[in-house]
C-alpha cells in the first residue's frame, strides 16, 4: 500500500514539475484514483493574490466524482525534492463536499501525512 501512495505522489510531482517555467520557489501538483480506476490530475496555477480556484486541489476538484482518493505533492524548484503539501481549510472544505475519501499529502523526501475527510 506505501508503494501505491508513493507512485501517485510522484504522478503528482511530475504534474507539478510541468510548471517549471513559473518563478516559484515550489510548484503543487494533484493526482487522484476517482471510483471508477481514471487517474486525473492538476497542478497549481500563477496568481498575483491569494485565491483557492488556481490550487492544484481546487482544480482537481472539478474532475473527481464522490470517493475519491486525492495525492498532492509541492516539489521545490531549488532541488526538485518534496515539501510540505498539505492542503489548505479552503481547498480541504471544496474536497469533503466532493466526498473525497482521503487525501495524502507530502511532508518531506521521505514522508507523507494523511486527512480522513
């Protein structure tokens, strides 16, 4: 089961990684499993102010039906490693209305947490 969470937090990295044109000191990426075995994903986009509708999370909330099961990976444009990607209040509320299961999230290289939503 590890295994599996890791391959879709590296889908997600790699999603992430598609934006290495922006600036940003990191990218985000989303990937889920939806009930039906289709892998979608989303990454963040740019903004110039605070807004949930360019996070990855949000945006993949557009693409999952009810169950889902959501991986979110922030890569660090410095060393292409794995940061802290837990999602916000607001893109964590947007996915329990979307019935989401479970959303696993990077914390660092090697770790990862867990929200039961």
């Amino acid at each position: 089961m590890r295994r599996k969470i890791w391959n879709y937090l590296e889908i997600a990295g790699r999603t992430a990684s598609k934006r290495k044109h922006d600036q940003r000191a990191y990218w985000l990426g989303a990937a889920a499993e939806r009930s039906d075995g289709v892998i979608v994903t989303s990454c963040n986009g740019p903004s110039i102010k605070r807004a949930r509708e360019v996070h990855a999370e949000y945006r993949l909330s557009k693409k999952l039906d009810y169950g889902a099961t959501v991986y979110v990976a922030r890569v660090r444009a410095l060393d292409g490693k794995f940061g802290n990607a837990k999602p916000c209040k607001s893109c964590e509320n947007v996915l329990r209305a979307r019935k989401v299961k479970k959303v696993y999230y990077t914390i660092g290289p090697n770790e990862f947490g867990v929200l039961y939503l």
